[in-house]
C-alpha cells in the first residue's frame, strides 16, 4: 500500500472506496449452525430446492373442488367427501360429484377447479354453484412458488428473517454459512468519559464506541471493546498489537487527525501499513484505513457524525466485502429540496436530512438543519442522505439532488 498521507490535495471518495475493497480478502472459513440461528449469516455455498413449493396442487380458497366438465349440463353437484389440510380426500370424485375443501388442502387428482364457497350454496350434500368458473381457477399449482433443484439463494447471501421461512419451507435443518468476522473497537483521547463517569473540566462522554458497536451487531460481527485508550503512544500501540492478534479487524475512533497527541498514524506506520489518511468527503476528512500484521484497520475521526457517517459509507462495505457478503445495494433517489443546501466545492458531502412526501404527493427532502461533525441530533432526527458530488456548490431550494435512505445498519 502506498501512503498518499503527504500527497497535495484528498483522495476522491471513490477511489478511496475502490483501493479499500480491492485491498480486502474475503474471510473463507465457513461452518454449519442450525437453521434457527442463522438470521443476518452469511452463506457459504449455493442453495438449491430438494423439492416442489408447494409439494402439491392445493386449493387457495375455502370451498368445493369439481371437474370443470361437471357444470356444463348443472350447476347442482353432489358433495362426495371433504379434503383437509393435512387430511387428504382418499376417494374418487365423480362428473356431477364434487369435494369440500379448505385452503391449502391438496386438490384431488379428480377434480381441475375450485369454487370459493361465499359462491355456493349448500343444502346437505347438494351444493349449487352461483357464478360460472374458468378451468384450473383458485388452484395453487406444485412448484409455482419454487421448483425442484431450482437455485433459490446464492453464496453470498445474508439471511433475513423472509429467507429463513423460504428456505424451512425447502425443510433445510442446517445452513453452511461462513465465519463470523470478530472487529476491535477502541476510542482515543484523554477527554473521553464512559457514560456514568463523572466529568471533569473539559470532559465528554464518549459515543462513537457505543454507536460503532451497535452498528457492528447488526453485522452479525463479534465484537471486543477495548474501551477508551488515554493520549499515550505506549497505551496506544499496545492496544493495537493486542487488537491486531484477537481481531480480524481494529477500528479506532479520534486520534487521526493532526493534533500534537494523535499518534494513531505513527503507531500504524510502525505496525503495518497505511493505504490512505486523508478523502474528500464531508464529514469524515481524516479518515484512515491499512493493514496491521493480522488484521484490517479502520482509523474513524472522532466528531461523532464524522465517525458514524465514515463508518457507514467506508467501513460497512469492506466489512460485508471482508465477511463474503453479496454487496449491499444502495440506490440514489432524484428528489426535489425543500431547503437551501450550503456547501463548497471540493469534497463529496453527505448532508443529513428527512425524505417525506409534500400534500401533492410528491417526495421531497428537507435537511435536519446544522449539518456540523459534533452535531449527532443530525443524524438521530434524519432518515436519508443528500449526497452532493465533490463539484457541486451550494443548492437552491427546489433543485434536484441525490438521495439514498438509511438502511438498516444505522437505523
């Protein structure tokens, strides 16, 4: 890797992301956990279906099945039997004979149609059919949901709770899913508090770890919190060697700017190497990512919007790289600005603002207000980004602008 700390000028914001994930190796340890315990892991082979979804033709209506042929001559048919869930009709169903049957019953191999039975009606075992019926209607067919060896999920892919009942209604007990990634998470700064600590003159509480640490659940990572780590080069470098051997991955909050007491970027280059130090985004400047001896290091600012949105923008896509996840698809709405949007050429900015939809009906963007690094309320009242390029000056109210909405991990 190359250090482009001292190069004029900041890294664009894509090539930074594409020096990232071109640097990260995918983990390849996989192992096979119960399908119970596999929500948001990621799995390590192909799935394919051993069996038709549903396994039979089923009724979708509570009602009566027949022959189409039956109510040519009639719309009286003779009821001969009933087919239940779980409890199949046995018999032969007969022209001018009809079955009772509830919604998802399999469907006799005699009869071709199924009428709803608000349209019947039923005096013993005469039931008289109200309105005609098309061939095959309200009929689920085996297999119209999944086929037979049919690919349902790829490797790659990060199980939701929707793809857990696709893949027990597959019967699949066990999955293959790969490793969790265990992350290091530290804070720097002589400053910090833990919440509940008392605060001196000139003390904050520190957010960023705790923040960081929820996003990383999400992520299905194991976390190890080495909590906050005082301004001293030995505390610091011992943090991260013991970091580096418990963790496929360090990330450090604060420290990497270019304060007389950050020795984060000092520490990194005697340790490892560094990729880059410096993008050209906004919030987020002073960003850091390079390799340890054994792991990946992620250096976050410590203004908390800068470390969340980083995190967020940087972070959360090497790390889905790093777990061997399907990239995650991230897609930029064109929607009008209800507010005037300041900004200065030069860096990619990440405005934090609300998405909602005007009395028209028309979705428009409004930005939560200051949209300064310290300002966390900028985030926690937002549900989206204005993401505005590097060239782009200030905006004017009703301007277009590129959207993409909070996802799941810092929601």
């Amino acid at each position: 890797m190359v250090d482009c700390c001292s190069a004029p000028g900041l890294l664009p914001f894509e090539q930074a992301m594409e020096k990232m994930l071109l640097a990260i190796k995918p983990i390849t340890e996989s192992e096979s956990i119960p399908l119970a315990q596999s929500l948001n892991r990621v799995l390590a082979n192909n799935i394919s279906s051993p069996l038709n979804v549903p396994p039979h033709h089923n009724s979708a209506m509570d009602g009566y099945a027949f022959t189409l042929t039956s109510l040519q001559a009639t719309n009286k048919l003779t009821m001969v039997g009933r087919s239940m869930a779980g409890a199949p009709f046995q018999g032969e169903c007969k022209a001018g004979e009809c079955i009772r049957i509830m919604t998802g019953a399999k469907l006799p191999s005699c009869c071709d149609t199924v009428e709803m039975q608000e349209n019947c009606q039923a005096n013993d075992t005469s039931i008289t059919f109200l309105e005609t019926r098309e061939f095959n209607d309200n009929i689920r067919f085996s297999g119209e949901d999944i086929a037979i060896n049919q690919q349902v999920f790829t490797q790659g892919k990060k199980l939701s709770a929707i793809d857990i009942g696709v893949l027990a209604s597959l019967g699949v007990p066990t999955v293959e899913v790969f490793r969790k990634i265990t992350v290091a998470v530290l804070a720097t700064g002589d400053e910090l508090k833990s919440p509940g600590e008392m605060l001196n003159d000139g003390d904050i509480y520190e957010s960023n770890s705790h923040a960081l640490i929820a996003m990383l659940t999400k992520l299905n990572a194991t976390v190890i919190n080495f909590g906050i780590i005082a301004d001293d080069e030995q505390a610091i470098r011992t943090a991260f060697e013991q970091a580096d051997q418990q963790a496929d991955v360090v990330i450090s909050s604060g420290g990497v700017s270019v304060g007389d007491a950050d020795y984060t970027k000092l520490i990194l280059e005697q340790l490892g190497e560094i990729g880059f130090w410096k993008i050209a985004m906004k919030p987020g400047k002073p960003f850091a990512f390079g390799k340890l001896p054994n792991s990946y290091f992620f250096g976050l600012p410590g203004n908390p919007v800068s470390a969340l949105v980083t995190a967020h923008q940087l972070a959360v896509p090497a790390l889905l790289k790093l777990q061997n996840a399907q990239p995650k698809k991230m897609p930029l709405l064109r929607v009008k600005t209800a507010t005037q949007l300041n900004k200065r050429a030069g860096r990619m900015d990440f405005q934090r603002a609300v998405l909602s939809t005007n009395e028209q009906g028309e979705m428009t963007v409004t930005s939560t207000g200051g949209q300064g690094s310290g300002i966390l309320t900028s985030m926690s009242s937002a549900n989206c980004y204005i993401i505005l390029p590097a060239s782009q000056g200030t905006v004017l109210a009703k301007e277009i602008v590129n959207v993409q909405l909070f996802d799941d991990v810092i929601q």
